[in-house]
C-alpha cells in the first residue's frame, strides 16, 4: 500500500469517530482511484471496513447504553437480506454503473448533511411503522450490497421516524445495522470477485486506529462545521466519479438509438 493510501484508510476513520457516520462512503473512490482496484473487487473489499469500524463503534455505544438490540435485530435483519441480493445482483451491472450510482448517493449524503437539523426525535409513545421499515430497511441493504456503503445516513432517520427510537440511540442502533448489512453484502460477493486478504486487513486495521482516535477527539471537534466541510468534500469526490464514469451515460444513449426503430425511406 502507498503512503497516500495509508493516510487515507487512516482519515477514513478518523472521519467515522468524528462523525459518527459518513466517512465509510469515501471507501469506494480511495480504493478505485488512489490505490488502483476495479471497482467490483473495492466495492467488495469496502465492506469489512465499514463493518469492522461500525461494529466498534456500536460496541462503544452499546456500553454507553445507546443500542437498541431489539430493533437493531429486526432493521439489521432486513438489510441483511437486501445486502446479500444486492451483492448478488451486482455481477449483472457494471463496475461504471455501481460507480455512476455511488457519485449520486454521495451527493445525496452531502445535501442531507448540509441540513442544519436532524430528524425530529422521536416519541416513545408511537408505534414502528412496520409497513415502511421493511421497504426502507431492504432498499439500504440493496444499496449496501451495490456500491458499498454502510447507508448510515438513510438508517439513522429511518430508526427516528419510521421506528421511534430517540436520536442519541438512533446512532449506535444505526451502527449495529451497518455491521450487519456490511457483513451480509460481502458474504455475497464472496466467490464472485478477486479479495486481496493481505491488503484488506491491513487497510481495515488502520480504519480502526482512526475510528478510535477520532471518538476520542469527537468532543472536542465543532461537528456543525466539520459535517458542512466534510459535505463540500462529498460533493467534489461525487462529481469527480460522476465525471470518471460519464461513459455510463454515452452508452445508455447508443444502445437507445440502435434500440429505435428506423424511419421507412419514402
């Protein structure tokens, strides 16, 4: 691994302990563009990493009394069955297009991170709405299981509204999910990709380190301004993939105009 990739895993990190969510979504465009995968293999090897950090991160939360097993248990199941078919879906689309799909979530996390105010905490007296948590918890597992991220940005509000856990306990329930659903995606890709072991735990390891340093340091860092700069940074990583992967677009246009019917000569 190059030193530029050996910084980066460990700001990877350092953003998820800051942060509590969102640095697993640059794991993808380190591993394509900085260290030299293709796509399907990172997207693949992405997986580990968001669930190993997560899972420290939802063991430290857990010890501070801020998981919900329960409702980890039922979301987490349900996204790990929408992680499993996504992974296995995958091998019907290209690596551009998991790519081209990945830009767009990473815009959409970077807009909802601009957003001044969370969710609205929930109300312990309402029920789960169970008619939208299993739609909602299988399409994050699908996401997960296509382009490799953990989805904690669609995760936590869904726990807050859709099944009324508090928002201090949305975070570490959210991160329980992220674990399983990230486990459950690279069981799928498992016999379907090339897995470079030696490099994955080397990566992982030094994710962690900096997911560590960076809880340590979370209370201290102002998070309002470190979330809108790590937005604009979202944004300029998403349109740079966006802009890589472009030949997506090119090609749905050709196969569009062959797929048109010809005009009968008169």
């Amino acid at each position: 691994m190059n030193p530029l990739g050996l910084a980066l895993a460990s700001m990877i990190g350092l953003s998820l302990g800051l942060l509590g969510g969102g640095g697993s979504i640059l794991t993808v465009p380190v591993l394509v563009y900085v260290i030299g995968f293709a796509a399907k293999p990172a997207i693949a090897m992405s997986l580990p990493v968001v669930g190993a950090t997560s899972l420290v991160g939802a063991i430290i939360h857990w010890r501070l009394g801020n998981v919900r097993l329960g409702t980890a248990a039922l979301f987490g199941a349900l996204t790990m069955i929408g992680a499993y078919l996504g992974a296995k879906g995958a091998v019907f689309v290209s690596g551009a297009f998991q790519l081209l799909l990945l830009s767009l979530v990473m815009v959409i996390a970077a807009v909802l991170m601009f957003r001044r105010s969370g969710p609205r905490e929930a109300t312990s007296d309402r029920p789960p709405r169970l008619g939208l948590i299993v739609p909602v918890a299988l399409g994050v597992g699908l996401l997960t299981g296509i382009v490799g991220i953990g989805g904690g940005f669609l995760v936590v509000p869904a726990l807050v509204l859709l099944a009324g856990v508090p928002m201090r306990q949305a975070v570490g329930t959210s991160l329980t999910v992220i674990a399983m659903n990230s486990a459950s995606g690279f069981i799928g890709y498992l016999g379907n990709v090339p897995i470079d072991w030696a490099f994955l735990a080397k990566f992982t390891a030094l994710a962690l380190v900096g997911m560590i340093v960076g809880v340590a340091a979370s209370s201290r860092v102002p998070q309002a301004a470190l979330k809108r700069g790590f937005a604009v940074f979202l944004i300029v990583t998403g349109s740079f993939v966006l802009y890589k992967n472009r030949s997506v677009f090119a090609h749905v246009g050709t196969s569009a105009a062959q797929a048109a019917p010809s005009q009968p000569s008169r």
